[in-house]
C-alpha cells in the first residue's frame, strides 16, 4: 500500500477494488465527476486525462502558456500525492485543440523533467471539454528496488 503524505490532504483515496486503489482530487469528489484522477494497479499508475482550467473562473486562462503550465501543474500534484514524480512518467498523451501550440507546449513541458523525457504523443483532437487547449494523460510506474 502507498501512503499519500500529510500534505497531500486534498486528495483522497478510495478503497481498494481488485488490487487497484484509486485517487480522487478535491475538484473531483466537490463535483460528483464519475471518475478517478489516477488509477493504481500493482506498480502502475494510470492519469486520468488532466484539463487546465484557472481556478478562479473555472475556463481555460487567457494564454496557451498559462493553460500548459496550469495542467502540467495537475499532472504533477496528483503523481506527487501518489508519491511519484514527473520523472516517473512512462507515456504521456497530449489532445491538441490546435497543434499549431506544439511549441508553445513544449516550452513549459520541458521544465517539468529532470532526467529523460517519457514517450508521448502530441495528437490535434478538435474541441475539447471547457474549451481548454490541452488535455494530458499518462502511465507512471514505481521504479524498481
């Protein structure tokens, strides 16, 4: 069993179902949204998609900069409250509503690893929810001891 630190108070984790433990956020449990932020089973664990919305307004910031880093600030607190890291992404997907930001995305994702970079896929995906520009997902595993 992981522990989730103290200080990731904000998270909570549901039972455990089958030999998977599932990781809701604030945002999820207050909204009644039907699903988990991530997913473990045995070592791996599984994001949900992640949105970047300005936590004030509840819509996407002004700025695909602001937006990229916002949701790539997602990915990171739930793997933190997992006990994991940037660095321990195995594959990240990011949905595009316009690839023209594929650099603009990079710019910000870059400042979020230390060592090498997981293999991802950056995928133009018409509308997405909220209007959001970016929606990331990805697959984490505990390295092994």
């Amino acid at each position: 069993m992981v522990h989730i630190p103290v200080w990731a108070a904000f998270v909570l984790v549901a039972g455990l179902a089958a030999g998977s433990r599932h990781i809701r956020r604030e945002r999820t449990v207050r909204n009644n949204l039907p699903f988990s932020d991530a997913v473990w089973n045995g070592n791996t664990l599984y994001l949900s998609g992640h949105i970047g919305l300005d936590p004030k307004t509840g819509r996407p910031p002004s700025t695909a900069e602001e937006e990229a880093r916002i949701v790539l600030d997602g990915v990171k607190n739930t793997l933190e409250s997992a006990g994991l890291t940037m660095d321990d992404l195995l594959s990240v997907q990011i949905f595009c509503s316009d690839v023209s930001l594929f650099e603009t995305f990079n710019v910000a994702y870059r400042t979020y690893f230390k060592g090498e970079f997981p293999a991802r896929a950056f995928l133009g995906s018409g509308k997405l929810l909220f209007d959001a520009r970016f929606e990331v997902q990805g697959i984490a595993a505990k390295a092994s001891e």
